[in-house]
C-alpha cells in the first residue's frame, strides 16, 4: 500500500515507452445502502480499501481506489449508500458526498441488487446526470435463482434510464471484474495517470486505521449498535523499532451516544472491546506491513450525529 493525502500531480509517472496511450478517468460507484458498493470497490481496486458490513451506512467517506494496469488507470470513487430515511445532520453529510461525487466524473457504476429495484434505488437513479455515461452493475448475480427471469427485468432497468451497458455480475466472482474493468477502459479519456502505478488510494493510514477500527466495531455489535457510532483516530506515530522493520503506535476513542452503548462495546469484563482490537489490530499489520500496537477507549457523546459542528470535527464534511 502507498497512499498519499496530496492531490494526484497533473503529470504522474507514463506507462513504459511504447506502450499504448495512457488513459485515466475517474469512475463513481454509487446506489442505495448495502448493494455492496464497498466489496465492489475493493475486488477492482485487488485489495481491501473500503470497510464492508451487514450494517447500512457503513460506508461514510469518499473513498478513492486506484488500479493501475497497463496503459490504463481507473480512479474508483466509492461513496456512501444514499440515504433517505434519516435526516440527522451526519446523513445529510453523507449524501452530499454523494450528490458531489456523481457530478464530476468520467463514469458512473449504478449498482443494484440483480433482479431487484426498489424506491430507494429510484431515488439514486434521479442523481445521475445527462452526458455522464452510467453503466447498471447489477451485483449478487450469484444469489438469483431464476436467471431467466433476469432478461425481463434488464429490459425495464433500460426503459428506467439510458444506461450504457447493462453488466450482471457478482463482485465476489474475479472473472465478473475482469469483464467490468475491460468494459469500464474503453470509457476513460486519453490523458496521463493521475497516480503512480503502484499506489492503491489516495487516502492517509491514519484514515485507513480508523475506518478498518470502524469496520470491525460493526461486525462485531452486529445490528445492536446504531449506525451512529463512530472512530476519532486520536494519535498515530511510527517509531523506531530494533525488532521490526516498521512500528506504528495508534490511540482511537469508539463514540457512541448513550451510557447503553458504551457497555455494549466494550462487553462483559471488556471482552468485546478486546477482541475488535484484536481483530483491528492484526488486519492493520497486514494493510501496513508493520508492527501496530493499538489502544482504544469509549466515549459517550450524546447526539453527536445530529450536531453539524461535531459531525464536521469527526472528519464528515
């Protein structure tokens, strides 16, 4: 991993001389929460950069994912599943993230369910903008059992909106996103990388180390901790180490919003705030290459989701 916190250089490094035109554009995924945007991002970008859960809202940042292949590189924008049931200050965050993201780029992957399309999806589908090529990524392929009846509901999704390509696939399958991608290149522009060929995000370990201390803060509460828990990454320090190549300190709070939350995270004589430090620990070392040593802590800070101010000072702009 090599990411950066600084805006891609308007001329990075070319593909090696005599090889085709470099190409680089900038690919939105976009829909409804848990269509599994994230899982997406992280099988064409080839490693794990995006946080994955069951829990809706999981993910909350614009997340840049760079692939770099041949004189192609794709600059995936993984973005939060637009919400429209809640209207606290930190959704409406969210989806101005995505309403941001969808109108700059070179393409945008409308990602739904195969088989599937519910009013949640129809409100994505109104963001899209006219002149930016969409292609319908219909996700859990997989999970249909009827595929026949899949061609029907193809048919209706192009009625619904003039989609470019029409791609059912499952993310888990790397076949499915090898055929993505090769579709996704004849749709980036003719122009130099924006990234060096070997980094994979343009965002800084310090955000991957919260993000993946989120990520295992919700598999592990399951669907009894609101969504509106969050990580604050309160220090982050490499230090120097006889024994390992590279040591990393890091100190994070878990914020939760009432006293019943707190106890939830942290279980019975601490054993669950332990293990989703274990567990955040050991896949950091392997995202870093790096010895990490981790301390968490829980705070309460009552309806924090719902105060602009504090949802902007926890990093949600």
């Amino acid at each position: 991993m090599n990411p950066t916190t600084d805006p891609p250089a308007p001329a990075a490094p070319l593909p090696p001389a005599g090889e085709a035109t470099p190409r680089c554009g900038l690919i939105a995924i976009v829909g409804k929460p848990n269509v599994g945007k994230s899982t997406l991002l992280n099988a064409l970008v080839g490693q794990k950069i995006s946080i994955t859960s069951r829990k809706a809202q999981t993910t909350r940042h614009r997340i840049t994912g760079v692939r770099t292949e041949g004189a192609a590189q794709y600059v995936f924008v993984d973005t939060p599943g637009f919400q429209t049931r809640h209207g606290t200050a930190l959704n409406r965050a969210l989806n101005k993230t995505v309403t941001g993201a969808v109108g700059d780029v070179d393409l945008v992957l409308f990602v739904v369910e195969a088989g599937r399309f519910t009013l949640e999806d129809a409100k994505v589908l109104t963001l899209l903008k006219p002149g930016i090529p969409a292609i319908l990524v219909a996700n859990k392929l997989d999970q249909v059992h009827r595929r026949g009846e899949l061609a029907p509901w193809l048919r209706d999704m192009q009625q619904r909106h003039d989609f470019a390509e029409l791609v059912p696939l499952s993310a888990k399958a790397p076949k499915d996103i090898e055929r993505l991608l090769a579709i996704c290149a004849g749709y980036l522009p003719e122009q130099p990388w924006w990234y060096g060929a070997d980094e994979l995000t343009d965002r800084s370990e310090r955000f991957m180390a919260g993000e993946m201390i989120r990520e295992k803060l919700f598999r592990l509460t399951g669907d009894e901790l609101p969504y509106t828990s969050t990580v604050v990454v309160e220090k982050f320090e490499e230090e120097p180490s006889p024994k390992h190549k590279r040591m990393v300190r890091i100190a994070a709070t878990i914020v939760v919003e009432r006293d019943g939350h707190k106890a939830m995270v942290i279980g019975e004589g601490g054993e669950r705030l332990k293990r989703i430090g274990t567990e955040a620990r050991t896949e950091l070392e392997k995202l870093f290459d790096a010895k990490v040593f981790l301390q968490l802590w829980v705070k309460v800070r009552a309806g924090w989701a719902d105060d602009e101010a504090r949802v902007r000072s926890f990093g949600y702009e």
